[in-house]
C-alpha cells in the first residue's frame, strides 16, 4: 500500500499492513517459528532468528514507525524493556536529564538499577522551564528523557522547546508517548529522537497483552538500537506482537470515545462539590490547556485526575464504592479503572517527594474507558 492517508482511523488500519502474497490474508500471521531455514550455505533469507528479526513482529513495527512518522520502530517486551533498551545506547557514566514527574518505574530504572549497573546519573528537575532543564545540562548530558502528559498529574511539556534545549547540549531527547498516542502527538516531527511507548496501553487497548516500543527517524540511530535490543533481547514475542498490531486498527475510534468520555467526565467532577481539584488537560482551568491544544491534535487523552476533599478514609470508600470503575494499576484498556498513586503506581518515590510532587493522600487517577459515559458519571456519583 503506498497511499499514506493523514487520517489517524485510516493510518490505524493501513499503516505498514501488507496483504500476504501467497495466501492473500489481509492480517499478518503468527509466525512462532524461533529460526529460519538458509536457502543455502551461505545464503541466508530476509529472516534469520526471531530475537534478531521475526515477521509477525516487523509488522507491528512498519505499522508504529508508520504512525508516529519515523523510519524505524523496535518491538520489545513491555514499555519498560523498551525505555532500558534507550538507556542501553547512553555510555556508562551517562548524565540524564529527566522531569520530576515521570513513570515510577522509568524512576527507578534510572536511580537504582541503571545507576548500580551503568553509573547513569539522573537530575530530576521542573520541566515546566526549559530553562531549568538547560541549567541541569553537564559536559556529559546524554539524555533528556521525559513524558507528556506526565503520569499521574498531567502536566503538559513544551515536547519541540525540550528537544531544542537538548540537541543545544549534544543530548537525545526522548518522550514517553504512552499518555498521548500517536494519535494526538508525534514527537519525531516536534524534534525529538526518541519515542518510546507502553503498548501494553492504548496500542494494545484491552489490557490482555504487555509490550513497548521505540521509534526513532534516524538511521545511524535505528542502527544502534537494533543491535542493543537484538542482543539483550527483550523483544515482543509472536503472539504479542500480533495482539498489539490488531489493537492497533481500532486505536484511533477507541481514543475518540475514550477522549470524550474523560473530557465529560472532567467536566462533571469539576462542579461537584465533593471534589475539591480536576486535572485534565482538556479543562480550560488546566496551565497546559493551550500548549496541549496546540500540541495533541485530536483530544487530550483519557486520564483524569482528582482530588477528594476530606481524607483518605473517604478516598478508600469512595474506590470501593465504584462499580464500573475497577481498582487496579495500568490504564489505557477499553474498561475504567481508578488508581491511587500514591500507594499503587507511584508507592516507590520517597515519601518527602510525594507531597512536593502533589501525589497527596486525596489523589486519585481515573483511566477513562470506552464504556457509556452516563453509565460511568452515574457511578462516579453513586460513589461520591
Ligand atoms: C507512562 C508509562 N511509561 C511506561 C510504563 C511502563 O510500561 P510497561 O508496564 O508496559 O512496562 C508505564 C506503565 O504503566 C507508563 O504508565
């Protein structure tokens, strides 16, 4: 297919597909096979051994490339075994420069197990200035790594600024595209280096498959990160990889209810009066509500947010209260789910930082699903 529509529903469906010339199957079949027979001594084929290259899982990878406008992308395991495939490319000894607010694990990557392993050295600062971010910049700043919106406040990051303050001080810049989507933001074409994503999200989208992604659109780069994930090897296996690619088809229609549901929803919790704070990017009261109406072109994801008034008694009975919304870690799958961060996804950040950071005891993080919108407002009201 060399049509390349500009339309996400379309790109969703046609993006790096190929009809199988032999059996004219439409999706792609699983290939489980670990090795490929040489045609001859000598003569290898186009796949040689599935940690190196395997079909089912190069197209999810001409489909992502496709999507997020880059050259290549690189199927791996989950997101985490994508963002250590990143750090894998930075030299030992290597500086990064990362936001306060950035994914748990990516935090603990970097400060405890990269640190002990590779002597990366991370400066966590308030990405809401480049300025701070130039400021944190050494002689040995390799990476500048980051989220947009970030998990779990939602604070949107100037993506094109960032890059620009990076490639200033020779570093990559790299994002975790996993709140946004390609659908709403492509950060290879803001500038960037580097997108990873958490497919085990809004790619995969029915919370049954775990996988990540790293896209980039240079060559010398793709190079380098196919040689680092072909040998430490945590690549997406066959029947992921498949999973992910058929997600994908309807990722565009799921992100739009999912979109309209969280921004009703949004809109609701504002003017309750249990609530007493909102966070949603698409709120005219949030800071990074024009920087992300520039930035995300289709909706402003589907994690909402909210801070209870009263204490955490309340916030427990309010979780279990809900019965559309069911607690658990993760997010982006067709069904609610409601999280605390502060002793679910982010119970790792040392205590002191939780309250500078605003993951208070009264936080509480809705992922939006696809259901009903009344179905989910009339359970968010039954709970409160
Ligand atoms: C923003 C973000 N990045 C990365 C990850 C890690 O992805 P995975 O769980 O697929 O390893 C997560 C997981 O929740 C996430 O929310």
């Amino acid at each position: 297919m060399n049509r390349k529509s500009d339309k996400p529903e379309t790109r969703c469906i046609h993006a790096g597909n190929t009809v199988d010339s032999v059996t004219g199957a439409v999706m792609p079949a699983i290939y489980t096979s670990s090795t490929f027979e040489n045609e001859a001594f000598g003569v290898p084929r186009e796949y040689i051994y599935s940690r190196g290259d395997n079909p089912t899982r190069a197209a999810l990878e001409r489909c992502a490339a496709e999507l997020e406008g880059g050259l290549q992308a690189f199927g791996c395991a989950s997101g985490m075994a994508a963002t250590a495939a990143v750090l894998d490319l930075l030299p030992a000894g290597a500086h990064v420069v990362v936001p306060n607010e950035v994914y748990g694990g990516t935090y603990r990557l970097l400060t405890d197990i990269r640190a002990k392993s590779a002597g990366i050295e991370a400066s966590f600062v308030d990405f809401s200035s480049p300025d701070n971010i130039a400021a944190a910049c050494k002689d040995n700043t390799a990476l500048v790594w980051f989220e947009s919106p970030t998990n779990p406040l939602l604070s949107v990051l100037d993506i094109q600024a960032i890059a620009d303050v990076a490639h200033a001080h020779g570093a990559l810049a790299a994002v975790d595209n996993t709140f946004a989507t390609p659908m709403n933001q492509r950060p290879l074409e803001l500038g960037c280096d580097i997108v990873m994503h958490s497919t085990t999200k809004y790619f995969g989208g029915h919370s049954d498959v775990l996988g990540g992604l790293v896209i980039v659109s240079d060559a010398e780069l793709g190079e380098r990160l196919s040689g680092v994930i072909a040998i430490t090897g945590g690549v997406a296996g066959p029947f992921d990889a498949y999973l992910t690619f058929r997600g994908i088809k309807t990722m565009a229609l799921r992100m739009e209810r999912h979109q309209s549901n969280a921004l009703a929803i949004a809109q609701w919790l504002e003017g309750h009066k249990k609530v007493s704070r909102v966070i949603y990017p698409g709120l005219s009261s949030h800071p990074g509500h024009e920087l992300a109406s520039r930035q995300m072109d289709q909706g402003y994801g589907a994690v909402v947010a909210l801070e209870l008034n009263g204490k955490q008694a309340d916030v427990a009975a309010f979780m279990n209260k809900l019965q559309y919304f069911a607690i658990a870690e993760g997010l982006g799958g067709v069904e609610s789910l409601v999280g605390h961060p502060r002793t679910m996804s982010h119970s790792r950040v040392p205590e002191d930082q939780k309250d500078t950071l605003g993951l208070t005891e009264n936080l509480v993080r809705l992922s939006v699903g696809i259901e009903h919108v009344d179905d989910l407002i009339g359970d968010l009201d039954q709970a409160l």
